[in-house]
C-alpha cells in the first residue's frame, strides 16, 4: 500500500500560534526560522528532512503598495491579511515576492528556534 513521505518546510515555523487565522501565510508577523535543514528527524518512517523551501528573508508577495511607493501590480489580498507584516502600523511595506525583505529576516532571526526543544 502507498506508505507517506514528507518533507517538512522549517523555514518559518519556529514560532507556534504566530497567526490569528490558520489560511494566511504571506510575511507573516512573528514567524521564526525553524529548525535547520537536515534528514535526522523526529520520525524518519515518515519525515525524509526538515528543509527551508523558501529562502528565509526572501517576500513572499507584496503589500498593496510597494517600498518605492509605487502600487504592486501582483498584489495579493492574502498579503495584506491581519497576520502580514506590511500591514500593521509602523512596518515598512513588503517587496514583490522573491525580493530581499529585510524587516522580515530580522524578524526572523530573532524568533529563530533553531534545534528542538
């Protein structure tokens, strides 16, 4: 029979309960860098690796408007969520996906867990 495998994305999970909604996932405020890649998991019947799938400090969409101020053209409502950095008062506005968000990766850095508990 088919037997599951999965690969578990620790690039911003070291922070449980950061989201008030489950659904959003765009530059989430108060996410952490998770453990860091590797095959030695928790339950490796299961879990081939812990790996960062998206290169932490990387946008994962844009705010409405851009750092430039300009209107982001690929503007997602999921990044202007409650839970989206961008969002909130007294936070710079998140890049176009892909670009550097440095806001974030300090963020990141700070929540970061690392090794498990």
């Amino acid at each position: 029979g088919f037997v599951p495998h999965v690969i578990i994305d620790t690039g911003r999970n070291g922070v449980v309960d950061m989201r008030h909604d489950c659904k959003n996932w765009c530059n989430i405020r108060g996410a952490g860098v998770g453990l860091k890649p590797t095959t030695e998991t928790a339950d490796p019947e299961i879990i081939d690796a812990y790996f960062w799938l998206k290169t932490p400090g990387e946008s994962d969409g844009c705010s409405q408007t851009l750092p430039d101020g300009a209107q982001c053209p690929r503007y997602d409502a999921d990044c202007g969520s409650e839970d989206s950095l961008g969002s909130g008062p007294n936070e710079p506005p998140a890049p176009e996906a892909g670009q550097w968000y440095d806001y974030q990766i300090k963020q990141l850095a700070a929540n970061a867990r690392l090794s498990p508990a």
